[in-house]
C-alpha cells in the first residue's frame, strides 16, 4: 500500500466548490483501491488566509506543502480583498508556494475533448481532436526580476520598470522537462521566444538549442518567434505538440490555447519542481487554470472539470497512478458525450448542470468504468 500525501487548498470563491468535487473523487479512490490510499490536510489561503492570519499564506502552510506529495489548488481572489496591501493580496500566496516550492515548470494541456469541439471559437476541423502540452517558465522573468518598481522623476512623471532575466540554468531545466513531456507524446517541441529583439531571447534560444544537442537529440526542435507562435495557435493549433516558453510568453500563449478548447471551466494546470536527486520525487502544486470567479461564487454554478482534471494530473505525475488518472480522463469525455453541461460549457440541446450534479456524474462514471 502506498500512502500519497495532499495538501488542499482550495483558496477561496468557486474554489472552495470545486475542492469538494474533489474530496468525493478522493473518498472514492480511498474505499475503491487497496494499492493507493490518499492522506489529506487542508489549509486557508489567498483572501480567507489573509482574513484570519493577515497574510495570504501562513509559514505553516508552506511548511504543510513542502512535506506532501502534491499540493492541490481552488483558486483565490475577490473584490473585498481589491484594497489589501499588495504584498498579501490573495495572489501573494500563490506565488509564494511557486516560489517557495521552486515550482518553475508550469505545464498547460490544451485538449479539445470530441463532445466540446463546436464550444470553441475556432471551426470543429482545426480543434477536434487537440492535444498540445505548454510548458511555461513559472519562477524566473519579468514577474520576477529586479528591479521592480515605479519610481517619482524629479519632473513629477512616474517612471515603471519590470526586468526580464533569465540564467543559463533556468531556461535549461525548463527545456529538460519538454523535452521529458515530448517523448512520452508526439516526440515534438516549439521553444517560443523572441530572439529578434530582447536579449533573453537570444539566451533561450541558444540554450534550447545546446540543451536539445546534449540532452535530446531524438527530440524534433523548432524555434519559433512567440509572436508568430500566437498566430499560428489560432491559424492551424494541431501542428503542435508541446510548446516550451518563458513565463510572459508562457502565461498569454497557454491562455490563448486554452480557449481553443471551449472554456477556462475545463483547464487544468501542473507546476513542478526539480526531481530531488535520491528520491526522484518533485515539489508539485495541481491547479484549475480559472480564478475564483466572483461573479458566480457559491451559487453552485462553477464548473468543477479543471479542478478534477488537476487531480488527475496529480495522479499522473505526483502519484504514479496512470492508470487511475486516464479513468479521470475518461470519465469526463463520457459525461460531455452524455450531454452534461455547466452553464460555462452549455450549448443547444444539452442538459444543463450545476456544479455538485456534475461531480455526482463524473463520480457514477467513474465508478462505472471501474467496476
Ligand atoms: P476568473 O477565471 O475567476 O473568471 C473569468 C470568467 O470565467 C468569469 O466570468 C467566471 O464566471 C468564468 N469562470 C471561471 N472559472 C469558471 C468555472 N470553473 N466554471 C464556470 N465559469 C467559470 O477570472 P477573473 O474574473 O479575471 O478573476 C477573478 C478573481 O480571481 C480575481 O481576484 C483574480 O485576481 C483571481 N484569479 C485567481 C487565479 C488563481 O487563483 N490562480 C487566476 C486568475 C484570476
């Protein structure tokens, strides 16, 4: 029997009703499999952190996330937390544990499941089927580097300045693992920069291009310039499979795919760190890519699909549990063949669903199909 730690945290809006979706998921794994069994904790963080510690997120908490297998992540933010300083707005917990768990690869699937295809913005014939894998810087970069500030010029004008760095060593542990995720899929990377005209650019390219040499020659490469890379999502998606960039680039070129694929309600996300050298095991944080979208929060309505699908990359890549993560995959495509549909994804003719009467769905499949 083997026991995988998770921390929950589902943060806070919607967040808090797709962890519970979760947490059946969970009690079902846990009563189904005599080889896995799951140990949970859960923790505050984001805006409800912030309301009882007045931070938002507690050293104990990252204490609690360093010591587990896989940390699973809601969502945080809201109006009422707008005016809280900025150094502990609900966000600051979030990139707190990615910094402090050096979570610095950030992987984005980009599946367009067969049901959805008439759900995205772009024709049935250029998304069904869609199956690419963005693999974003997540520590380094503008979002990063200092100096970071705004600063008063003695003509009374405000100057802004963010710094975009990258070493040698972060972009070559960021290609590592696309080149890893590459040959356990289509066996090819797009490593997306802008070499024309920053100097980071320049460095990732000829770092990607040393690291694919030396590390995974087997592995097709092709640089692309992440302006056209963004064109090129829109104009034909399939012909990538997995795209390896910086955090900037990462973070609008993984939503701009997601959108591909119907709705921020179906994306899930992984953040990894390095593999620990004995053990081989990685720091990691599973999250829904969506926000706590305060404009449905607790009225049942969220989709819970991202926050499900992120257990089940957890299982894949946390808990060795492949077998069990593609039933997850399966039980989702089956119930969107069925027709169920929360208000985000509903089209014409299917039948709507809020979010625990998704879960109870995805729950029945799932213990239909391993039955
Ligand atoms: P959002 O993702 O919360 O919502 C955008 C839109 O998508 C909303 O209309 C929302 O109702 C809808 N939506 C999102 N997830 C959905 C789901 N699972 N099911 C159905 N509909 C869904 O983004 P936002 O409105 O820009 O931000 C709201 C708050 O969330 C802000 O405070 C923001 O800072 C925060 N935020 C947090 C994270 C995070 O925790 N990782 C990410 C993005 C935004």
């Amino acid at each position: 029997m083997t026991t995988h730690k998770l921390l929950l945290l589902p943060g806070d809006g919607i967040g808090i009703e797709t962890m519970a979706e979760v947490e059946r998921l969970i009690a079902f794994f846990n009563k189904k499999s005599s080889k896995n069994k799951f140990e949970t904790e859960s923790d505050l963080v984001g805006g409800s952190a912030y309301d009882k510690h007045g931070v938002a997120v507690t050293d104990t908490c990252v204490a609690k996330a360093k010591a587990s297998d896989a940390v699973i992540f809601g969502a945080v933010g809201g109006p009422q937390w707008d005016k809280v300083p900025y150094a502990v707005r609900p966000e600051a917990g979030l990139l707190r544990l990615r910094k402090d768990l050096d979570l610095f690869a950030n992987l984005r699937p980009a599946i367009c499941y067969p049901a959805l295809a008439d759900a995205s913005s772009l024709k049935r014939e250029l998304v069904e089927g869609l199956d690419i894998m963005i693999v974003r810087e997540l520590t380094g970069g503008v979002y990063f580097g200092e100096p970071k500030e705004i600063v008063t010029l003695e003509d009374g004008q405000k100057r802004a300045v963010d710094t975009q760095l990258y070493t040698t060593r972060e972009i070559e542990r960021i290609a590592k693992v696309a080149f890893d995720l590459a040959r356990k899929r289509s066996n090819k990377v797009h490593s997306a920069e802008k070499r024309n005209v920053m100097k980071t650019g320049v460095l990732w390219n000829e770092v990607v291009t040393a690291t694919h040499k030396s590390y995974a020659p087997d592995v097709e490469l092709q640089h692309i310039l992440a302006d056209n890379c963004a064109m090129q999502l829109v104009r034909n998606p399939k012909q990538f499979d997995v795209i390896v960039t910086d955090n900037l680039f990462g973070d609008v070129l993984s939503d701009e795919a997601a959108m591909a694929t119907g709705s921020l309600g179906m994306l899930p996300s992984a953040s990894l760190g390095a593999a620990d050298e004995k053990t081989g095991k990685r720091m990691a944080l599973y999250e829904p890519v969506h926000g706590s979208a305060p404009d449905i929060a607790g009225k049942g309505l969220a989709n819970p699909i991202a926050t499900i699908a992120s257990f089940g990359m957890a299982l894949r890549y946390s808990c060795a549990m492949t077998a069990e993560a593609d039933l997850i995959d399966k039980a989702i495509a089956g119930v969107l063949a069925d027709g169920l549909r929360t208000g985000d994804i509903m089209q014409p003719g299917m039948q709507k669903v809020g979010t625990s009467e998704m879960g109870s769905a995805i729950l029945a499949k799932l213990e239909n199909l391993a039955a």
